[in-house]
C-alpha cells in the first residue's frame, strides 16, 4: 500500500514552542489579572470559559517582568 502521504509535515505548535513578541511587551488585562493572583488558575476568569489550550500566560509574566518590570500601581488599578 502506498504512503497516503507525499511528504512528512512538521507541526508547529506555538503553545508549546514560542510566545508571539507582541504579547510580552507591554502588561494587558490578562497579564495583569494573570500576576496579581500569582498565576494561580483557580482564580482566573478565563478559567470560567473552559478553552482548549495550554495557558502560557506564566511564560508570559516571566517574560514581562525581565523586559518591562513590575506594572506599576497605575496599571495595578486598570486590572
């Protein structure tokens, strides 16, 4: 029986590989509410919508607290 494929495909899994730049920049909503409960998903809204994905949102904080530092207190109040 022949291969049903031509070629073997590599999949790329960005959840798993890379962030995308533009999230580590600056602190988001998510961000925020992400680090002032310590990255603890119990207590995440976006726990509520039962997504189906790796949060990477821990890599993320980390990410954003060695390019931009802590928020500061104006970003604490929008979060």
């Amino acid at each position: 029986m022949e291969d049903l494929f031509e070629y073997e495909e590599e999949f790329y899994s960005p959840a798993n590989e890379e962030m995308s730049d533009s999230i580590t920049q600056n602190w988001t909503q998510q961000a925020l509410e992400c680090y002032y409960i310590n990255c603890d998903c119990k207590k995440c809204s976006l726990s509520a919508g039962h997504y189906s994905f790796i949060c990477q949102m821990p890599r993320v904080i980390e990410s954003l607290l060695e390019t931009v530092g802590a928020p500061d207190e104006e970003e604490r109040k929008t979060a």
